[in-house]
C-alpha cells in the first residue's frame, strides 16, 4: 500500500475545520477521506505547536505560501532591475551614446590649457 502524501495547506485546512467548525475529528476525517490517527496526529502537532485560534498566529502553510510569493515578486523585480540595466543609452536610430555636454581642453591665451564646456547637439 503506498503511503498518501498531503500537503501543508490540506493539513492546516482539515485541522481547522475541528477547531474552527466544531467537527468531530471522525465526522471530518470521513468528510476528507482521510484516516482519523492522521487527522489525530496533526491536531496533535497544531497544538504542540501553537493554537491555531490565538490571534497573530499563522500556521506553517501560510508562512510558506508568503515565502512563495515573497521569492516570486523578488525574482520579478531582480528581472526588472536587470533589463533596466542593460537598456542601451542611445536616441532610436542613433547608434553612439547622446552626449549633452563634456569637457575639452582648449588653448587659452597661450597660458595653457583650461576645460571649457562645449555642447554638441
């Protein structure tokens, strides 16, 4: 017989309907189609780990599915970053970098050179 494997939502899912709903663990398991020492064992290990009912508390499930969603949007915004990165720094059709203005050396007075400002359109 091969061993049912259940998620971690479906575990937290079926715990809450006997503390939330007031179930019976029987009542719920037969409902889920799940053995009822299973169902046991996870209401024993909600307990053990922190009520469910206590407010602030979040379940395992749903700090993994956070964690999912964090890494996603994480992973979007890496792309993003990235793509912005590597755009060109070009006018369309112009294949050379725009240069608004940048210094150059010109003779001046002949008492050597002095950094002048030009602008090239």
């Amino acid at each position: 017989m091969k061993k049912q494997r259940y998620t971690p939502e479906f575990r937290s899912e079926a715990v809450k309907l006997v503390f939330e709903q007031g179930l019976s663990q029987e009542t719920a398991a037969n409902r889920l189609a799940i053995p009822k020492g299973t169902l046991g064992n996870w209401m024993a290990q909600a307990k053990a780990s922190k009520s469910p009912s206590a407010p602030g508390a979040r379940s395992a499930a749903d700090l993994e599915a956070e964690n999912t969603r964090s890494r996603k949007e994480l992973a979007e915004a890496r792309m993003e970053r990235d793509i912005l990165k590597k755009a060109p720094r070009t006018s369309p059709g112009n294949p050379f970098p725009v240069r608004v203005h940048e210094a150059v050396a010109t003779p001046f007075s002949g008492r050597g050179y002095e950094p002048v400002v030009r602008r090239f359109t």
